[in-house]
C-alpha cells in the first residue's frame, strides 16, 4: 500500500505536478500519520489530493484508491 501526494495544476498547464509515492506495507498507524503530516505539509502552498493506493497489479486485479484528502 502507498500513500501518495499529487500537486492539482490547472487544466490547461504545461507543468509536470509534484507527486510523492510512499510505501506504507508495513508501516504502523501512528507511522502512516506522521508520513502524512508530511505530505501536507510539503504541499501545504499548493492545491493537492492524499490518497491511499492499494496496489494489485502483481496478483493480476485492479488498484483501489481511497482519498484522504483535497485542497
């Protein structure tokens, strides 16, 4: 599982957004919230979406993501 950050640029930007992918398998609760305290703190000057990203490409299925949050 991973919890991840992507910068929400405008439709019409040229800009690659920021993203940050974190691997939280085996990471406790009280890990996980500080990796996403984080995360909004790094991306606390722009508009962003956290999200959770359950991936099961290697056991042939499809992903889940569950957002966290957006700004």
């Amino acid at each position: 599982m991973y919890l991840e950050a992507q910068e929400q640029l405008p439709e019409d930007s040229t800009e690659e957004p920021d993203f940050i992918r974190v691997d939280v398998t085996d990471k406790s609760e009280a890990e996980r919230k500080d990796i996403l305290s984080a995360l909004r703190e790094q991306f606390a000057d722009t508009s962003y979406v956290i999200r959770y990203h359950l991936c099961r490409h290697d056991e042939g299925g499809a992903c889940e993501i569950k957002v966290v949050e957006a700004s």
